[in-house]
C-alpha cells in the first residue's frame, strides 16, 4: 500500500522523502492507482483541511474516502498557488462571457438581496456554480451569482452573495472573489454587511460607515506565501476605508436626508452570535458594531490596491443590549424593511465614486 500526496497540495520536501514522489498521471484503469484530492469534486472533503490530506491507497478501502493527516500539515503555502489558478481560470472563463470591465466591485450584504435587480443595469449574470473552483454559500437567504453592469455609467461587477469563514472554507477561498474582482479591473471594493450594534447610541435600522476594522478574531487572509502579482507581502493597513471614498458616502447621505453613524466594525468568526461578555469586549476593545464578513475582504481588497469602502447596516442591538434572544430572521427581517434606504445610499454613493474615478 502506498501514500500518495498531491503536489498541488504539498509540496514540502520532507513528506516527500518519506512518501516518495507522486507519480505522474495514474493510469485510470489500474484499481490501485491513487486518486489525487484535486480530482475529488470539491465539497467531498472538508476545505479546511485541504492543506494536508493525504490519499491512503485505493479509495474504496476508506468508504471512498482518504485520510486527513493534520499532523503533517505544512504551512498553508500550497494552497495558494492552487487558489491563484483558480482566479485565472475564472478571469478567463469570465473574460468570454463579458466584456464590461468594472470599476467598482460591490460586495452585497444580508438585506441588499434584490439591489441588482433594482439598481443595476443588468449586462450580464453569472452563476458562480458556472465557475471552476468558486466558493458557493450555504447560508439562507443568500444568492450565488456575480452580476455585471451599470450604475449610472459607473461599471460594475456585483456579488450577490458571499461565502462567510464559518461556513468552513479556508480563508484563502473566501477571500478568492474579491482578489478575482480586483483581476477584473475594479479599482474600488464596496463591501455591505448586517451587524449588531455595540455603540448604545445606535439602534436597529442605523447604517454605519465603516471607518476602521479590528480584523484580530479571525485569520488574516492573506497568510501563507505570497502572491507578488496579487499585492505585497506586508501591505499597509494605516487606511484600510478610504477617506475620500468615505467624504462621498457621507455627502450622499446627507443628500438623501440618511443620518448616518461612523464606526469600528469588528469581525468575529460566527456562526454563533456574541455573548453578552464577549460584546463588553468588544466594546471596551473600540468596536462599534459586530459581524461575521467584511474586514478579510478589505484587507484582501486593500492587498490588490483597491480603495475600499463599508457600510454596516445595524440590524439589531448586539447581544446583551436588548432583552430579545437574537436569531438570524431578527437580522434579516430588519435589513430587509432598511433595503430601500440602503439601495439608495449605495447606488447613489457608487454614482458619486464614478466621478472620483474620472
Ligand atoms: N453579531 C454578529 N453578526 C451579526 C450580528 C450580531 O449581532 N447581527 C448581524 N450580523
């Protein structure tokens, strides 16, 4: 019996030594061949193991299934390489099903479900289930797919639906549209989400501009090797939400008569919400208003060099401010009677970027 590893996946030369090599191609028809774990269809393993897994003979000795050595896992390294590709192929695929060529990529947060259909003129849809290797969320209530068009005469690239971390990709997978939308063109990332509010003069139905992120509760998605052609190794983060970006925002509000709030948005990993003593941290840590996406993205954003800007819809009072449970319906049934607002503040304020970007 022999241990095969997958050379995408692995390349550290120690396991190599006791393994030996991998071979080339198997031979299909041979029962002994091994079977290269990027040959499985994705979801039939675990992503956040992907790192390390090892094929241990035939698969049929394992219920069609391999064994995952943590034990041997090298530094995430290998995937990245892998996740690069995986952005080329979908630029290309992309590349011959449009020719729009974004300026901003908007990242749609809970509540914001249908603001294509009502603020976009729609050039072109793409499933992500059309895309090789594109990560595909899990999560009630979100949509998969990129939609291209116009905002204004702004191009745009839109993300109806994100994939969150704890719905179990690695970091590297979940960051991996934003990066392919910065290798679309786009020089701003619009990123929108639902929080909780832990700033007690917030309440439900505020929207925030995000003007900082404490991004230190999650992995930083830019570990493992990097990627020159992607951004530097060691990007600064001094201003992560760009101020100029953020004066336009804020004149767009006040235009539309929106009293909008400032704040530090933290990101935790979810899925469970806060605990009353965790948001007390929180709060004495500079936070403003609490979720579950958004800061990866930016810094991943800010990585490519887009000028990055965030709006918060504060969907309930964070855990321990209100007498109520919280439940995901709560934080979707608000941001859903705020979506009109929301709409607007964003087309708007994306109308406004356009003239920036001139
Ligand atoms: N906590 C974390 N994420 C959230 C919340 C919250 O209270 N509301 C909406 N997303």
């Amino acid at each position: 019996m022999k241990l095969f590893k997958n050379k995408e996946f692995s390349p550290d030369e120690d396991i190599q030594d006791v393994y030996g090599p991998p071979p080339d191609e198997p031979d299909p028809d041979d029962p002994e061949a091994p079977v290269f774990v990027d040959k499985l269809p994705p979801m039939d393993f675990d992503p956040r193991e992907q790192q390390v897994q090892l094929i241990y003979g035939p698969p049929e000795m394992f219920n069609g299934g391999f064994m995952s050595v943590r034990a041997a896992a090298a530094p995430v390294a290998p995937t990245d390489r892998s996740n690069y590709d995986k952005i080329v192929a979908c630029r290309d695929m992309i590349a011959g099903m449009t020719d729009i060529k974004p300026k901003v990529a908007l990242i749609l947060g809970s509540g914001l479900g249908d603001f294509a259909e009502n603020c976009v003129d729609i050039r072109c849809t793409v499933d992500y289930s059309r895309l090789p290797g594109f990560p595909i969320s899990t999560v009630e209530g979100h949509k998969g797919r990129f939609i291209f068009g116009y905002i204004g005469d702004v191009p745009v690239v839109v993300m109806q639906g994100r994939v969150h971390y704890y719905e179990g990709y690695s970091m590297q997978d979940v960051v991996m549209p934003t990066r392919l939308m910065a290798m679309l063109g786009a020089k701003v990332l619009f990123l929108t989400n639902a929080s909780g509010g832990i700033n007690t003069s917030f309440k439900a139905g505020d929207f925030m501009l995000i003007t900082d992120h404490i991004s230190s509760f999650v992995p930083n998605p830019l570990i493992g090797k990097n990627i020159d052609s992607l951004g530097t190794r060691f990007p600064d983060m001094s201003e992560i939400y760009d101020r100029e970006l953020r004066g336009a925002v804020e004149e767009t509000a006040a235009g539309l008569g929106i009293d909008l709030k400032h704040g530090v948005y933290v990101q935790l990993t979810g899925p469970s919400f806060e605990s009353p003593a965790e948001i007390r941290m929180l709060k004495v840590l500079g936070a403003d208003a609490v979720g579950m996406s958004t800061s990866m993205e930016a810094v991943t954003g800010r990585h490519a060099g887009m000028r990055v800007c965030g709006i918060s819809c504060i969907s309930n009072l964070a855990s321990g401010l209100s007498e109520n449970p919280l439940s995901h319906a709560e934080v979707q049934e608000c941001a859903n009677k705020a979506a009109p607002r929301f709409r607007a503040l964003v087309s708007e304020s994306i109308k406004k970027f356009g003239e920036l970007l001139k």
